[in-house]
C-alpha cells in the first residue's frame, strides 16, 4: 500500500479514471480534481447515483454500472470511510487496475481485500498532489484516453 513504485506505474499507464462520489459542484475537490486529470489527458468516468451527467460525461450510480467493455485503470475515491468497502468490492469485481482512496479516506480492510485481488492501493492520498509531484502535470497526451 502507498508504495511509490506503483503508483507512478498506475498514472504512467492509466488512460482511465472513474471517480466515485465526483460532484457537479465545481467548487467541490473532487469535481476540480476530476476536471484537473482530464486536462492531462485521462478519460475520467464521473460515479454518482444522484446524477446522470457531470463534466459533459455520462455519470453511473456506480462503478458496476459502467459498461463492462470499458477498462477501469484506477478508481479514484471521494466517499467517506465508511462507505469504502462496496466499493472496493466493486472495483475487485471489475478487475480495476489501481484503487485510490483520496487524502482522508482509510479503510485498511478495504485496503488488504484489494491488494489480496492484487489491486495496488493508495490511502490516503490525493491523486493530484501524487500526479504533479511525479512529474506528469502539464503532460497533456493527445487527447483523452489518447496515449
């Protein structure tokens, strides 16, 4: 878990991204962080069941319900602690790349159910500050989801 190696190799590799709890609210983190990684060239999949659009893009209620032909890289998660775990199931069942838990957001349980699926885990880390201190930021690639 946080291991640095993997998670340069997650944003390196990753071309999408599916944010759990992404708000239409432009003033809320994960809506700015969901509009900062697609300035960099990910395809970001907004997850909230309360909405049906966010960003121009078709938002799902939840990581199960995007279709099944599209690969998940990494999942990045905005919800509270408590509400990790359905999602980290979901995720395993996907077969998801990387799971990232934004800055705040620990559930060890979660954590050790994904890394024994052999999903690499962050927690309690922001996918921004590990994307710009690793040198991506303003690596915009062709297009997004273009690498």
């Amino acid at each position: 878990m946080n291991d640095a190696t993997q998670i340069r190799s997650a944003l390196a590799g990753a071309r999408t991204i599916a944010v759990v709890g992404c708000s239409p609210n432009p003033d809320r983190p994960s809506n700015a962080i969901a509009r900062y990684l697609r300035e960099q060239g990910y395809r970001v999949i907004p997850v909230n069941p309360g909405h049906r659009q966010i960003l121009g893009e078709t938002c799902y209620p939840s990581l199960s319900e995007i279709p099944t032909d599209v690969k998940i890289d990494i999942v990045d998660v905005f919800r509270r602690s408590d509400k990790v775990a359905p999602v980290a199931e979901q995720a395993i069942a996907r077969g998801a790349g990387f799971f990232f838990m934004q800055q705040g957001v620990i559930d060890p349980d979660s954590a050790r159910r994904l890394e024994a699926a052999g999903i690499p885990v962050a927690m309690d880390r922001c996918i921004l500050v590990e994307h710009a201190t690793r040198g991506f930021a303003g690596r915009n690639f062709d297009g997004p989801g273009e690498r």
